[in-house]
C-alpha cells in the first residue's frame, strides 16, 4: 500500500507542478491549484517565518520508522493497509521538502468561496490512514477484546 500511494502521490504532484501560476476548476467545488506548503498537513504552519525544512523531514522520518516496526505486528489486513497508507503519505511528503524544501499541494475544494487549505494525496492517505487506525483501535478491538473475554468465559464452564 505504501508504494502505491507514494507512487501515485509523487506522480500527481509532478503533473502538478505545471500549474505554477495558474487554476484550474474542475468542478464548481474543487480546483487544482499549485501551492507551495511550507508548513505540515493542510497548510498548518505556512505563514511567518517557515520552520526548516529539515525540521519536517526528519520528525516524518521518524514517524515513518515507527509506523514500520508497527506495521510488521499488525493483526489484521486493515490495520496493515491504514499503517501502509500512513508510511506513503509520509515518505511523498519527505520526498517534496527534500526535493522543493516545501511539499506540493494542488486540490483545492471550497464552497461559498471558503476553501479548505490545498493538500494533495500523500495527507490524505495520511488522515485517512489514521482515521482507520482509530476506527481499529475504538471498535474492532474493542468488538475483538469482547470475544476473546467470552470464549474465555465459556471455556472455563
């Protein structure tokens, strides 16, 4: 999964530098849009004085490394997709900020002209990785902890 998304991240992001300068809707929600984040996920961070890139690179380096001694002690096929999808994420951001010092965000949804910062695929495998982790971590595991509690219970009988 990790290669997957870094591949399809890094591909994205490259058509996407042909944006500079210019956006392109798509639909009356969504553009593309070339923009230069500085900052972490979603923009957080991009305005004053950006932190160094190598700040970013080596805190996501480290969160990559953690999230791959995990993923060899995943239980399940999901969990193993979810960590996979946050190691891509990671690595096609830590790609642009070695490559740019910056990471390449190009979709750009917004609606009665509000938009969400621009982001691109590695964060939303990112969010959406994580967002299984946790949906793991309240329900399946707890659903798991409960079988194994009553097939405990009933083998004692």
């Amino acid at each position: 999964m990790a290669a997957a998304i870094l591949i399809a991240d890094q591909a994205s992001k490259q058509a996407a530098l042909g944006l500079e300068g210019a956006s392109r809707e798509i639909l009356p929600f969504f553009n593309l849009v070339l923009v230069w984040n500085r900052g972490v996920s979603f923009g957080l961070f991009n305005h004053g004085e950006p932190l160094p890139p190598i700040l970013f690179v080596l805190v996501s380096l480290g969160i990559a490394a953690l999230f791959c001694f995990w993923l060899f002690r995943a239980e399940n096929r999901m969990m193993a997709l979810a960590i996979g999808s946050v190691i891509g994420g990671a690595v096609g951001n830590v790609i642009d900020r070695l490559r740019f010092g910056a990471v390449v965000d190009f979709l750009d949804f917004h609606i009665a002209g509000i938009h969400w910062p621009a982001f691109n695929i590695a964060d939303s495998a990112i969010v959406v990785g994580i967002a299984l982790i946790v949906f793991d971590g309240l329900f399946l595991a707890a659903r798991k902890t409960n079988a194994n509690h009553y097939e405990q219970k009933h083998a004692d009988q």
